[in-house]
C-alpha cells in the first residue's frame, strides 16, 4: 500500500469513528430531548386552552378516540371543560385545518349549550407573513369572542366574521376549523 492510500485510508476511519460517536451522541440525547419537546407542547396546549376558558377552578377532560398516534397513545379528540362541582362549562379543541399555505392548526371553545364561541387561537400556521398570517393577530382573533355559532361565517357568506383583506382562504379555513370541530363535538356529545 502506498503512502497516499495508506493517509486516505487513515482520514476515512477517522471520519467513520467521528460518524459513529456523533450518532451514539444523538442517540444518547434524543430520548430525553424528545420527552421533553412533548411535556413543553401539552403546557402550551394547555396554557391555549387556559386563554380560551380563563375561569379559576376548571379542568380539562379530554375525550379520547379510537386511533393511537405514533407512541401507542390514543388521540385526544376534544376536551369537556369542567368547573369545580363536576359540571361541564364548554367544550375546547384543537383542529388541523389546510389553509392558503400549509395546514394549520387551530384551536377553539364553544359553551356547553354550544351557542356561543368562547374563543379561538391559531396555535401553528404556514400562511404568507404579513397577510394571511394575520390571523394570529387580535383584531382578527377577538372578533371570535363571545360570537353566537349561528353567526360563525364570515360576512360574505352571511356571518359575523370580518375576513382579513386579501386572505379570504386563510379567514375561512379558521372559521371552517371552528365549525368542523364545534359540529364533530355537537354530534359526539348527543346534541
């Protein structure tokens, strides 16, 4: 072997033992990473939730379906929001919803008698920044507090909801989440 072969055969094992111990390295740290990258989603799922029923002394009972996620675990399909005598006081969710861009992620609550909306956020989301991603924003947000379920459309479809100028299909994907997941719920619970 000569002396050219024998320093690429030299640079080529350090570089498989650097591949080796960078992998074990991550192997070693995605366990434990990715427990707590699911801990901190559900606090963030759950201080959502928290916003759109701010009452002190309610929880959060969630109502699971027949399919599992990746882990084995079942899939929460909705929650039933409880105060502190047992009754229930509303109804929160989460709905995966395709928007202009990408699919996004809404969350919402409805009263109990579901005729009111209690609130919704945009938890994720892929629209265009500066137009469609102005969804997130409160003066899109708020206009959801307290809106009768009746009205839940928006105003060029004969509801109550101002879309954002220009991002028409981003207003009405939150609005068709909200009456996708209220009906779903509606129809789970008997009403």
């Amino acid at each position: 072997m000569s002396v050219s072969n024998k320093e690429t055969m030299i640079i080529i094992g350090k570089l498989i033992v650097v591949a080796v111990v960078a992998a074990l390295l991550l192997g070693i740290t995605y366990v434990p990473t990715s427990a707590q990258i699911k801990l901190n989603e559900e606090l963030a799922k759950q201080e959502v939730l928290r916003d759109i029923f701010p009452q002190d002394d309610i929880t959060f009972e969630a109502v699971e379906g027949d399919a599992v996620d990746e882990e084995g675990e079942r899939e929460i399909l909705y929650y039933r929001v409880k105060d502190e005598t047992g009754n229930i006081v509303g109804y929160a969710f989460f709905q995966r919803q395709p928007g202009y861009e990408g699919t996004m992620l809404v969350a919402g609550g409805v009263d109990s008698t579901f005729s009111n909306v209690k609130g919704m956020d945009v938890v994720s989301h892929q629209e265009t920044p500066g137009l469609g991603s102005l969804i997130t924003e409160p003066r899109f947000r708020d206009q959801f507090f307290g809106l009768p379920v009746n009205s839940l459309d928006l105003k060029a479809d004969g509801g109550d909801v101002d879309a954002i100028t220009g991002a028409t299909v981003s207003s009405r994907a939150v609005v068709d989440a909200l009456n996708v997941k209220i009906n779903e719920i509606k129809q789970k619970e008997g009403q």
